[in-house]
C-alpha cells in the first residue's frame, strides 16, 4: 500500500534533501511545502508528517494540531534548531539531524 509523507520545511535545501531521502523508502511518495500555509492545504493528502517548528505563515505546532484531528495515529515527527520540543509530535529530531536517522523512525511509524 503506497503511503505519502508530507515534508514541511522552509529551508528549500533542507526540504528537497530530506525529501529525496523519504522517498527511497518502498512503496512511499514525498510531498514538499516550503512554508505552513502551503503545507496546511496539503494536510489531507499526506499518511504521515515531518514538519519543522520555526515556519512562516503557520507553525509547525499548529500544522501538528490540525493533522492530528484530520488523521488521529498518523505519524508526525517534528523538527527545529530551538529547543527540543515535541510539539505533540511522536518524535523529535534537533537540526542539524540525520536524513537516514529521520528515514528510519519514519519506516517503523509507518510500516511496522
């Protein structure tokens, strides 16, 4: 069963390098915002979300809020260089963080 993961990240290089390292998961499409408006509209077509905290036009906790009430159990990994905070994520990674590190706990959120 194909599963799409929305990446959330207004660091297009950040995004785009996190992106592609998802997407070499099997059976997995990637979906890029590069801000929280854009990745609001985009909630309802995603499985699973990877968001950073510090995003203009919405935050990463607000996008957290309304996803968990569009899709309740969907993974949510949450990411920032501030402080570490889960932001009612499942998991929390720092920046810098690594792709593969964030690749792994997603394919055991996802398809365990």
């Amino acid at each position: 069963m194909r599963r799409t993961v929305l990446v959330v990240e207004d660091n297009r290089a950040l995004a785009d390098t996190l992106a592609v390292a998802l997407s070499l998961l099997p059976e997995t499409d990637v979906l890029v915002a590069y801000d929280g408006q854009d990745g609001f509209e985009l909630l309802g077509q995603a499985d699973a979300l990877c968001t950073d905290l510090d995003l203009p036009r919405m935050n990463g906790e607000t996008l957290i809020v309304n996803f968990r009430r569009m899709k309740p159990g969907a993974p949510v990994i949450a990411m920032s260089a501030g402080p570490g905070e889960r932001a009612g994520a499942d998991r929390f990674f720092p920046k810098p963080y690594s792709t593969a590190a964030v690749r792994e706990a997603l394919k055991e959120m996802l398809y365990a």
